[in-house]
C-alpha cells in the first residue's frame, strides 16, 4: 500500500455459518477491527461471488482489496499477519498436530454434523449421528492429547478452540431440534468441559450467536429444501 | 531428545500414493536425509496403524518417535522445521493464496480423480472426468495468477508444484489407461508447460515414479475390488 493510505479489513459472513464465526473469533481474539458484512446466501452479493469465485462461500477476508477464502487458511492469515497471542501453537510439531486436527474436524465432524441436520429419514440422522459422535470420540482422545487439560490450546485460546468452537452454538441446536447431545458427561466428559469453559471466554461470548438463531436458521433451510422440491 | 541421541526421521510410504510422493518430495526438495518404509496398504504394519490410528493412511513421518500425518501437514512441518530453500512462500498473503489452492486440489481434483480410477460404468467415468477437467481449469485459472509463470513457486519450487505435481505420473496414467488427456496443450496450456518442466527438477526426478508403475498399482487394485465384488 501507498504510505497514508488506510488499511481496510472486511469480512464477508452468514451470523450462524460455523466457519465464518472461526474466522470472527480468530479477528477478535488478535483485537483487530474490521468491517463486517453479513451476507444473505439465498441472494449472494456482487462482493462475494467476484471475491470468491470458485467456492461461492463465507467466510471471505478482504485485506486492502486482496481476497482470502477458506476459514482455516483465514485463520492462519489472522495469526501470521497480526499482532497478539498466537493462535497456532509456537512448536512447530504442536502446530502439526493441531492443523491435523483441525482438518479432521473439517473432513469428518463437519459433514457428518451437515447430514445429521439435512437427513430426510430417522434412519438416515441415525447413521449421520452414529459418524458425529465418533468423530467427537476422536476429538475427545485428541483434547486428552493437546494443549493442558484446560483448552486445545493450553492456557489461552488457541487454533482447535476455534475450529472446534465455532460449532458450540449448532451442537446446542442438535439438542434443541432432535433432543440429542453430541457433547456430553456421560460421551465426552473433557469436551464438554472444554465447551463450558471455551462459551466463557471473551472471543466466544463476542462472536457466538445463540442457539435459537442457529435453530430458526436450520429452520429456514429446511423450508427452502421443502419448496424447491414441490 | 537426550543430547547424544541421533535424529530419527522415518516416512511410511507407498510407491505411488500422490500423498506420499507429496511428502517425499519435500524432504528431497530439503536435502534432509530420512529412512523410507514402503507399506504394504493390503496389510497394513502395525506401526502404521499404532502411527495413525485415526486414518490408517499413508504418508506417516514419524520424527523422534513422534508421528506427523495428512501430507499437507508433513510438507509444512517438513518447511518449518528444517533449513533450506522455502516451500510455502515467504509473503502471508501469497501463503494464503497457496494453501487456498491446496486444499483446493485435495478437496475437488482429487475426488474426481479418483472417481474416473474407480468409475464402473462409462457414464459415471464420464462424469468424474467432466469434474476433473472443471478442477484444472479452475488451477490454470491460479497458475496464470499465482508465481512466475514459471512454476507455481516462482523461480524454484513451491507448496503448489508439490500439491499438484505428486499427480503427475497418475495424469499420465489416466491417458495409458483411458486415453485421456487431462492436462494437455488444448485444454490448459499452462499447466501443460508447467508438467512439462517440473518434470525436469530434481526432485520430480528423484522422486515421482514411471506412469507405468501407477497403472500397474491401479490394475492390482481393480482386481482387488473385482475379487471382493465376486
């Protein structure tokens, strides 16, 4: 940039989409300002389709003119660009380590969490939930495995408190639409302390909406599907 | 480690895994010496399956005991942690931009890769080969915008020519196979150019092996499901 010019930050997001709240909470954890502009997915804005061409989603970061698309690679951007704690650990095998698992939660957790909110068949959320918790099982062992006990990334947030924190709100929302509980005591008794204490820190208690929101959102998903197949 | 104690550097492999040739073409591009172990994916060792219990998959680099998985991952813990010319780019956003496109290949061109390998009917093959043209053309598309134009890393090699580059010798099984040409002058010319001359590095030398070998693996593995589906 030409010295004198300002710097401009902006983010494109959806309130209850999981991986735009990553990217927000990654922005608020560094204490950066920025510009936020929710996007309405059923009417997607000239800004998003030309910023991200090839994937057409939230979250999008737009630095000085210059897109950044994907959450977790948003997040890395956050973290090497800004000042402040770091989010990905120091330790170049820690950091390994947590990039595995944030991708695991990406290829695994995610979808099976998608099928269980999209299944047209009792028996089709069953199979969606059975994959749900046992990528939670996984992440589960993994948390046993990282950071201190108290946070994937140990005394402070960290990279897997937001790949992972970002779908607290939804798992509420599992129990609010089906009556189950993904996070639990009695399946994953270090998750879900994790989760109590990760919903009272300052970045989620800014960023996360509540539940309701998520649960209405669903709502309005589901309506859609319902009237493109009359 | 103990002072005293020599490295142990081990990667779990398999001759034509992309993956892993992924992987392995970081550690030649570093000049870092490292114990290769060819798996056998039919019986799986039990240090690949102690090493990655989550995926069961290769590439595994087990550093001082400690395993690394998911190739992408290897390849930038391999960057980081050792000295000599960089794999991802020094600049954040041009990193970003990278691991963009990435994820990208992992995400779309290696699904529709796979689907052509593993397509039964000539319809579904058709298909999957319409998906993996679609996921080139959207990587010439970043090719034209990302480096020199000489190779995805500019002047020497980078995180995309490995990212891409690890499919080569399967590109040209696929036209041993099917006759195909999935990269070629018509279609993307510049990842036509591109093939032509990372095939020239040393480490695409050193590394990669013959197309002939993919199909030979590709054979076994048809037969394999062919035997399972009797």
């Amino acid at each position: 940039m030409a010295a004198g010019e300002e710097e401009s930050l902006r983010l494109l997001g959806l309130h209850v989409s999981p991986f735009a709240l990553r990217a927000r909470m990654a922005l608020a954890f560094k204490g950066v300002s920025y510009e936020y502009i929710e996007e309405d997915l059923f009417h997607k804005s000239e800004l998003l389709l030309s910023s991200n061409p090839v994937h057409k989603k939230v979250p999008v970061l737009i630095h000085n003119g210059r897109p950044v698309c994907e959450s977790l690679v948003i997040v890395q951007y956050v973290d090497e660009l800004f000042a402040g704690p770091n989010i990905l650990p120091a330790d170049p095998y820690e950091r390994a380590i947590a990039r595995f698992w944030a991708a695991y939660i990406d290829d695994k957790l995610f979808p099976a969490w998608v099928g269980v909110m999209r299944a047209t068949t009792e028996e089709d959320r069953g199979e969606k939930l059975k994959e749900t918790y046992a990528a939670l099982q996984n992440l589960e062992k993994a948390f046993s495995e990282c950071g201190n006990g108290k946070s994937f990334g140990g005394d402070s947030v960290g990279y897997l408190d937001l790949a992972l924190g970002c779908f607290l709100p939804w798992f509420v929302a599992l129990r609010m639409m089906f009556g189950v509980e993904v996070i639990g005591a009695a399946n994953t008794p270090l998750l879900a302390a994790w989760a109590e204490r990760f919903g009272e820190t300052t970045v989620a208690k800014e960023v996360l909406p509540e539940p309701g929101e998520a649960v209405a959102y669903a709502k309005k998903l589901q309506a859609h599907r319902a009237s493109l197949n009359k």
